[in-house]
C-alpha cells in the first residue's frame, strides 16, 4: 500500500495535514509581515536619527568654518582634519564617518581634494548623489553602502550638504552612519521570531493530533462497527461516552443498529418460514399430483373412444399437469438456491455436443414456431468441467426463451471459447428487450409481456434458474437486446472448476 493510498483513506492525515499546512502557511505569512515591520521601523527609526545629527554634524563645520573667516585664519588643513575626525567612533562602532570633497576635485593648501575619516573609501558617496548635492542648496540623504580600504562593507545612510567658503572654494561634506547594529537587533529578532514560530507550529500540531484523535477516535469506532455489521456481527455496538454531539451519535448509530437488527432477524425468519412452506408444498403436492398424473395418462390413452369435446379436454388435462410438474421442479430448485444448499455434480463435459442435443430436442418447439436454430460450433470437442444436469437446463431454459419470443425469425447459436473460457451465445430477432426489461429480465416470475399469448407455457423461472446455475458454475450470463430487432443472451463457464476466467470468449457487444 503506497503513501497515496495511506494518506486517502485517512481522515486524521488529511485533517492534521491540512491543518498544519493552513499554521504553517498563517503563522509564516504573518511572521514574515512583522519581522519586515519591526526591521522597516528600526532602519527608518535610525535614518531619521541619522538626518539629524548628520545635520548638525554640517551646521557645527560650517560654523566652525565661518568663525575661522572671521579671525582670518589663513591655514585651514587642521580645522579640516579636526572636523573629518571629529568622531572618536567609526560607523562600524555605531559611531560616524565624514567625507569631506572639494567640489573641482582638486587641493587648496595643505587641504587634500577628498577627506575621510577611519580609512572609509570615498566610494562609499555614489557619484549621482553628489551630482545632486552639487545642484541643491537643502540637505540631502540616501542609503548607501560603506566600504573601507579592508575591504569591510556596510549597509548605512549619507547625509550631504554643499558648503560654500569664501577663503576655500565649494565643498562638499557628508556624514555616513552605518547600520550594522541596528542589523544585528533585526537578526536577532529575526531568530526569536523564527524560533517561536517554529515552537508554535509544534505546539500547534501537537494539540491538532490530541483534538483529531478525540474527535476520530469515536467516528473510527464507528467505521469498525458498521463494518462488523455487514459482515454478519448484529451484536456489535459503539461505546457512547458523554452527552456531547459525539454521543448523540454513537447513541443514534446503536438505535439504528438495533433497528436493522430487528428488521434483518424478522426477514431472515420470513425468509426461512418462505423457504420451508415453497418446499413442503413442492413436497407435498408431488404425491397428489403423480396420482393425478397416473389418471390422466390412463384418460388420455383412452381418448379416442371419448366425444371430442372430452378427448380434448383430456389432452387439455395431460398438457396442464406436465406444466404443474414443471413449475414444482422449478420450485424446489430455487428453495434449494435459496437454502444455499445447491450443489454440483461436475463431470468432463462436451459443450458443443450438449448444445446440439438441447437443440435437437427442442426441434419440434422451434417448427411449431417457424423458427431455425442455426449452431456455430468448433470442429473438435470443447470439453469442460461441470454439471451436465444444469448446464443442460441452462441451454433448454434460453433456447426456449429464444423460440417463444423469435416471431418465425431463426436463431443463432454460437460456441466460441479462449485460454480460460467458454462462451455460449443465444441470439433471436425477434421481439427483442428494452432497458427496462434488460434490467428484469432475471427476475423471478417475471415477464416482459405478461398478457401475450404463447404456445409453450413457461413458469417464469427458467431465466432467474439458468443464470443462478451459471453462477453456481463460476460463470455469468448477459443480455443485450432491442425493441423489436431481437436479444442476445451469452452464458460464460470456465474451462476449469475453480479458476477463474480472465475474459469472455464473448465479450464485445452484438449488433442487430
């Protein structure tokens, strides 16, 4: 049995997997929603600082730059170094960097064209801000990328402004904040949340399987019983714990046990008084109707002597008591079916030879109707295991069926068989079958035509008899036909007794 088939008839699988599939599912999508909050909301958190003192950092140099106008201090380069250094802690240290840039990239002095504090690359300014730092006279910023001559890389904000000194030219300054231990706070809460949710699930799929076996448990218990109910076990019930609705049920589960307990006991007894009262009749009229049966053969030898409204009477009596004696033997052979205690007396059977005797028997029924029996048979002998009794009155029962109903129409019979099967087809074109009737046609005393008259009365049995006789063999017997073009009945035996026939020696669909 492979995992597919497990997993479809499991209804604790397919709600424990659906139900941890749906957490897993929600607590990720609302996991990843809050973590991408929390880092949004720390990144901004700092970048807003990050404005601020960067803008202050700018105000604090350029005031620093013009009191040095103001004492005319001619050498610059120191006040320059001191305002690039002015932070004792580097933006890897959640501290600050400063770029200092001459606009015309070129050296005033001692004051180099670019400055920079902490061996910070000047990279680490993207040319296109700086393009609009040159152009604007407001503050501006962006997220950038910190890279030192190490090699070290952060993730971090600039800050710029454009610095416009009259001793000095233009310059550029910018201040750069790094984001590497807001970074950090952001993984870690990135690990707790991943570890709670992950002991959520756990946890989730923990109580999933208690609150599944809970409410399985019973519906289980439930499954086995009825199981055990249609195997034959009536006694069987489920145990009902509580009032809740699980209980209601078991309690209407174990009513409705007792109900078809009840109901199958009273039928079972019905169909046994049925059974014995169908054979003790078949029984009992048996030796009336051979005292009957002795009296009319001696009226009927004598009928010639009689007035021919007597001597037909008498023909009348003989023909009625010879159906009498038909419809008992029937009787006594579905009691038998019935009481299941039909059996088979198998011998080595040639199929075809049998066929053609049953046809050859029924030669003078099949005149009287202006019908032709037409055999297609093998060559050689078709031998196979079973009864010759029944298998003979399974082909009288269809041959007869087919005679009464073929309107002078002939009859085809045909023998074909395989590795494993014989097949033995009847076909009229005739009166033919409807659906309706198709579905019928095996019932017991049942006719499509109850009120069309026939020449050969029938019991009404001889279908439902021949197709429980196929079946007791191991066989089948189908039926094909159309209104008014015919019927087509195939009775299928194994070759073998006991083993079963892979396919039909017959097995496509006639045409008529």
């Amino acid at each position: 049995m492979n995992v597919l088939s497990i997993f479809s008839r499991s209804l604790f699988l397919k709600v424990f997997t659906f139900s941890s599939i749906t957490s897993i599912a929600l607590i990720y999508f609302l996991g990843s929603n809050l973590y991408t909050r929390i880092s949004d909301g720390i990144i901004n958190d700092k970048i807003a600082a990050s404005i601020s003192e960067g803008e202050s950092a700018i105000q604090y140099a350029n005031y620093r730059f013009v009191i040095a106008e103001l004492n005319r201090t001619k050498d610059l380069a120191p006040l320059v170094q001191e305002i690039v250094n002015s932070s004792n802690v580097s933006a890897k240290d959640s501290g600050r960097e400063v770029v200092f840039i001459n606009s015309a990239n070129s050296k005033r002095g001692d004051i180099p064209a670019v400055s920079t504090s902490n061996f910070l690359k000047e990279e680490s300014v993207p040319f296109k801000f700086r393009e609009r730092v040159q152009k604007s006279d407001e503050l501006l910023w962006r997220e950038t990328k910190l890279r030192y001559i190490n090699g070290e890389v952060l993730d971090g904000v600039v800050i710029g402004k454009l610095l416009s000194l009259s001793n000095l030219g233009t310059y550029e300054m910018y201040v750069l904040f790094g984001f590497d231990a807001q970074q950090q706070n952001i993984d870690l809460i990135g690990q707790s949340m991943w570890g709670t949710g992950l002991l959520l699930i756990a946890l989730i799929m923990i109580v999933a399987s208690v609150v599944l076996q809970q409410v399985i448990r019973p519906v289980k218990n439930a499954a086995e019983v009825a199981e055990q109910l249609s195997s034959g076990d009536l006694v069987k019930r489920m145990e009902v714990r509580g009032q809740d609705e699980i209980a209601r049920l078991g309690n209407a589960f174990n009513d409705m046990a007792d109900t078809l307990e009840q109901q199958i006991t009273r039928l079972e007894n019905l169909s046994r008084v049925q059974q014995r009262f169908v054979s003790d009749v078949s029984h009992e009229l048996r030796t009336p109707l051979t005292t009957i049966r002795m009296a009319s053969d001696v009226i009927y030898a004598a009928r010639d002597s009689f007035d021919p409204v007597i001597a037909r009477s008498a023909e009348l009596l003989l023909s009625q008591i010879e159906r009498f004696e038909n419809l008992l033997a029937d009787l006594l052979e579905v009691s038998r079916f019935d009481a299941e205690v039909a059996s088979l007396s198998l011998d080595r059977v040639d199929v075809s030879a049998l066929v053609k005797r049953c046809a050859d028997d029924l030669g003078i029924a099949s005149k009287e109707r202006d019908s032709v029996l037409r055999i297609q048979a093998p060559e050689e002998k078709l031998i196979i295991d079973a009864d010759p009794r029944r298998l003979e009155r399974i082909m009288r029962n269809l041959l007869a069926n087919a005679i009464d109903h073929s309107e002078g129409q002939p009859i085809d019979v045909t023998i074909k068989t395989n590795d494993s099967a014989v097949s033995i087809s009847v076909k009229d074109y005739g009166v033919g079958l409807t659906p309706s009737h198709i579905e019928r046609v095996f019932d017991r005393f049942w006719r499509a035509d109850p009120s069309r008259s026939r020449i050969r009365g029938g019991t009404g049995l001889g279908l439902s008899i021949a197709r429980e006789d196929a079946q007791l063999h191991g066989g089948e017997i189908r039926v094909w036909g159309e209104i008014g073009k015919g019927s087509n009945f195939v009775v299928t035996l194994p070759i073998a007794h006991g083993r079963a026939y892979t396919e039909p020696a017959l097995s496509e669909i006639p045409t008529f």
